[in-house]
C-alpha cells in the first residue's frame, strides 16, 4: 500500500502488525502486556521518495489459552512526501481468537488525511476443512477459506514451534482480516539463530530493561507478505511488505524494522508494561 502503513493484525501486529503473543510449545505463558513503539523511517526507496516518517503503534494484550486472546492495537503516523504533501493515517482494530484457533473475531477502522475509509467487522470460524467468514462490514457477506489458513494468534504459535524445533523456514497463509475482510496472504518466515537471554543487547529498550524478560530466549524473525490473489508475474513475486523484529519465547516483540518496499521504518519499543493477568474460566470446564 503506497504511502501508508499496515501491519497484520496478528503481529504487532504487527501487524501486523497483529505481534499477538501466543503460548510456546514449552509451557512458556503469554505474558498480558501494553507496548509503545516509536516510528521513524529508516530509508526510501523508488521514484516518489519519503522525506521522513513518524508515529507509534499502541499494543495491548491480554487472555489465556483457555479464554482467547484480546488484542487492541492502533497505530498513527504521518509521511512527509515532500513539496508540502503529508499524508496522515490512523489505523484502529480489536481482535478476539481463540485459544485453539477455531474462531476468530475482528473489527478495524482506518481513517487517512480524516477521510475514514470503509470499517471492518466480522467473525471467522473454522468447521472440519474449511473457515467461514461472516463479514458484517463493509457489506454483509458470507465466503468460504481453506482451513489450512491459520489467523494471526496461531500465526506466531507456529513461528514460535518452527523456532525451537530448530526450523529456518515457515510458510503458511494467514487470514487476519484486514483490507476489506477478504483478503489472504501467503507468508513466508525466515527464521534466525537463537538468542540466548544472557546475550549482550547493542540497542536495549523498555523490554530488554524489564525484569519479567531478561531471562528469555528469543530470534530474529523476519516475515513477508504475498498476495494471494495477485498474478504472479515472470521472475520472483515481491511482497506485500515485510516485518523483521526479535520474537520472544513468550510473544512479546521487540526491534522492528517495516519494509513497505518504497519505503522502510523502524519501531523502536519505547514503553513496556507488564499487566495483570485476569482470572477466567479454568480449562477443561
């Protein structure tokens, strides 16, 4: 998306963004938690250069693997394109999954220079070999995915899995509800060595300076997004965009770098707070 960010939902999600933390295959939990990262271009690229970026993403997460997962993420930032063009953008969404993957349920508002664009809500289940989606907004509709496609919380379950098993790579497709409810990217992660927690950190932050993280593993992941749908020209599809951050054992993310192809920006983690975890259902009942 030209002269705009987007993050999956599911990582910082991340986006993408969506960086929904998600329970590791060790018995790690997920840890409940607020972030603030701090926006600022790293470079551009391209023809319509960017002159500077600002802005911050606003994380909140929170639930277990027996209640799901709430995450609220928004994020505002602003681009200046140069000869007075300056394009703000404010993204907004929630997000509820279950702990087992089974259901998913979202709603994302977007505005751009004040112009609010088309809201998202809807609900996605997963039934045998199939997910239905049930859109509300922008249009009432009803469409059928693979079930292999995973949402975003069980996106970084399996980035976390792949990681301890020792894997490189991880390709999955991932529904997350963004753009107009329907879309379905093809993912592909590149997965580093495992950083030991007694490494010494060259850029420390709110997370590295926190007690509850200063004993955990983490790698350096970078994900890239394909469109599904576009047609696959001669050569090699370039992304989408692209997220490169260090994953923790317990799903928080930190150090990210945006790569929107034209243009790259930095999210340095500038406020961490650890929440309390809020008592729900037990498992099993």
């Amino acid at each position: 998306m030209a002269h705009s960010f987007r993050l999956s939902m599911g990582a910082l999600a991340v986006a993408a963004i969506t960086f929904g933390p998600v329970q590791a295959e060790a018995g790690v939990p997920f840890l409940p938690h607020q972030a603030l990262y701090e926006l600022s271009l790293v470079k551009s690229r391209g023809s319509s250069p960017v002159n500077s970026a600002r802005g911050r993403i606003l994380y909140n997460f929170s639930g277990s693997a027996c209640n799901g997962y709430t995450s609220e993420f928004r994020q505002v930032s602003e681009l200046d394109l140069g000869e007075g063009k300056v394009t703000l953008s404010d993204l907004r969404s929630t997000a509820w999954e279950d702990g087992a993957g089974k259901s998913y349920r979202f709603k994302i508002d977007s505005r751009m220079n004040d112009q609010a664009s088309g809201p998202v809500d809807g609900i996605a289940e997963r039934t045998g070999d199939h997910i239905t989606v049930k859109l509300k907004q922008p249009e009432a509709k009803t469409f059928t995915l693979d079930g292999a496609t995973v949402f975003p919380t069980e996106q970084i379950q399996r980035i976390i899995a792949a990681a301890r098993e020792g894997k490189s790579l991880l390709e999955l497709s991932v529904y997350d509800g963004s753009d107009n409810g329907e879309k379905v990217y093809n993912t592909l992660t590149v997965i580093g060595a495992r950083v030991p927690a007694e490494k010494t950190i060259a850029k420390p932050d709110a997370s590295t300076a926190s007690d509850e993280m200063k004993a955990m593993t983490r790698w350096p992941v970078t994900v890239s997004y394909y469109d599904r749908d576009a047609k696959r020209a001669e050569g090699e599809q370039t992304p989408v965009y692209a997220m490169s951050f260090e994953l923790y054992e317990n799903g928080v993310s930190r150090s990210l770098v945006l790569d929107y192809n034209d243009f790259v920006i930095a999210g340095a983690l500038d406020k961490f707070d650890v929440k309390e975890a809020k008592d729900g259902k037990p498992c099993g009942n």
